[in-house]
C-alpha cells in the first residue's frame, strides 16, 4: 500500500484478534426466518430442501475454509469450529466472521434454485454472525452438546404444534395453549396417542440436525499413463485417497462420536 500523509487513520482500527490455543466458533443465524419461511412457503415443521440448502452451503465453507474442523447445523443456524491453532486471518474475529457470513449468503442465493424449486426467491436472505472462543475441548463439546439438545426440544415442539395445526383442526393460538407447560414425555406421548406417531422413529436428519466433518475416501480416478513396454497411452483406474465433507445425522452428546471421530479434537 502506497504510504500516503492520511495513512495515519489506520491507527483507529481495532485490534480484534482471538485469543491463541482457543477453539473458534462462528455461528451463523438466519435473519427474520419465520417470516422468510413463511413467504417462500417452506413446508412445516420441516423443509426438507431448505435444510439440504443449508447444508450445501454449510460445505462450500468448510471446502473454502480447511481449518474449520467440524461444523453443526439446524434449522436457519450453522455453528463452524476452526481448530485451536488457526491462523486464518491472523485469527481476527471481524475477518473470520465477515468471511464466513459473505459466503454461507451468497452461496445460499446461488444454489437456491437447486433445493427450492417450487419456489423463486423473493428477496434476498439476511443472516447474523457471532464468534464465540472455546478454551477447553469440554467447553467445546458442550457448546455443540448445547446446540444439538437444543435442535431436539425444537423439533420435538414443532412437530406437535404443526401436527395440532395441520391435522388436529387448532389453531395457532389453541397449539400453543395446548402445549404450554407441557414436557418431552408429555409431546411425545401426544404424537403416539393423538396421530401414532413416535418421535423416536422420525428421520436423524431433523431430530438430531447435521454434523459436517472432514473424512478420508478412497476414489477411483482414470489416469492415462504409459509404461515403459507400452508403445500407447492407456487409461487404467487409480485409487486415490482424498480429504472429503462427510455429513452425519448422529449424536454427539455422548462419547461415542468423540471417540469415533478423535481427529478432531487432536487438531
């Protein structure tokens, strides 16, 4: 940058950078999402192409960004981990976070059309960002443990009141008086005894949202190659081990994802 007498301005910025040996956070929230779903007629309680929307763009991050080590998302919210180490940015929070929401946005216009077709987009989205550090891998674990029960008290609501709604003749107003006060024992036993319905046996992918993490694949990629009795180039079939977004619908309260998954929080 050429040096110039109102270079001095610079002296205004703040020094935004994260603490070292920290975990990373950045979740990204939808913006006035009940009202969005609403006016492109997503279906209730859950979307099915506005989740995998989410989810795709949710990958184009972690492709464009190989530091984020694992990532969680439900309804309109993300939640990426960048490993303890990053130097991504040097670590400042406003570029990490600018970064990360200017791509998860566009990339949520740009394939639109590939998981919404029924609909065209009528404005475009708004989404928020925070970033949050994480000192130990326990704080850390409980941050997505946090999330993921959150998914589930979520789910679980939402499933009864739109069940009440769209097929119990409520309305909106009758749903939730119905289930004020109302526990995780007493929903579920509403969904069985009022539409035989157990919650247990509905799709991971909305009960339990969507963790992305990286895992190797093998691939078989056709390589042309000759050899040296060979007086032609021949295609054969090579194995190729490659880094890929893997996307899991699982629990990860427990230790039985942390211990299948240990390179995560080794990085």
């Amino acid at each position: 940058m050429a040096k110039s007498k109102f270079e001095y301005v610079r002296q205004f910025e703040k020094d935004d950078s994260c603490l070292p040996n920290c975990w990373i956070v950045v979740r990204i929230d939808g913006r006035g999402f009940h009202k969005f779903s609403d006016d492109h007629k997503f279906e209730k309680p859950n979307d099915e192409g506005a989740l995998l929307l989410m989810n795709k763009c949710a990958e184009c991050v972690m492709n464009q960004f190989k530091d984020i080590v694992i990532a969680y998302g439900v309804s309109d919210e993300y939640s990426f981990v960048f490993r303890k180490g990053t130097t991504q940015f040097s670590r400042r929070e406003s570029k990490l976070m600018s970064n990360l929401i200017s791509l998860f946005s566009s990339s949520y216009v740009f394939y639109w059309k590939d998981y919404i077709k029924q609909t065209a987009l009528l404005y475009p989205p708004a989404f928020d960002a925070r970033v949050v550090l994480y000192p130990s891998n326990n704080n850390l674990k409980d941050y997505l443990s946090w999330r993921q029960a959150d998914c589930h008290i979520n789910n679980l609501y939402n499933t009864c009141f739109w069940k009440l709604v769209l097929e119990g003749h409520c309305s909106n107003t009758e749903a939730e008086e119905r289930l004020k006060g109302t526990v995780s024992s007493d929903k579920n036993e509403l969904l069985f005894s009022q539409f035989g319905i157990n919650y247990n046996t509905l799709d991971e992918f909305y009960r339990k949202g969507t963790i992305l993490i990286w895992k190797k694949v093998d691939e078989e990629v056709l390589k042309v190659c000759r050899s040296k009795d060979d007086v032609e180039e021949q295609e054969r079939v090579v194995i190729r081990s490659r880094r890929r977004v893997t996307h899991l619908h699982t629990d990860l309260i427990g230790d039985e994802f942390w211990l299948q998954n240990t390179e995560i929080l080794e990085c």
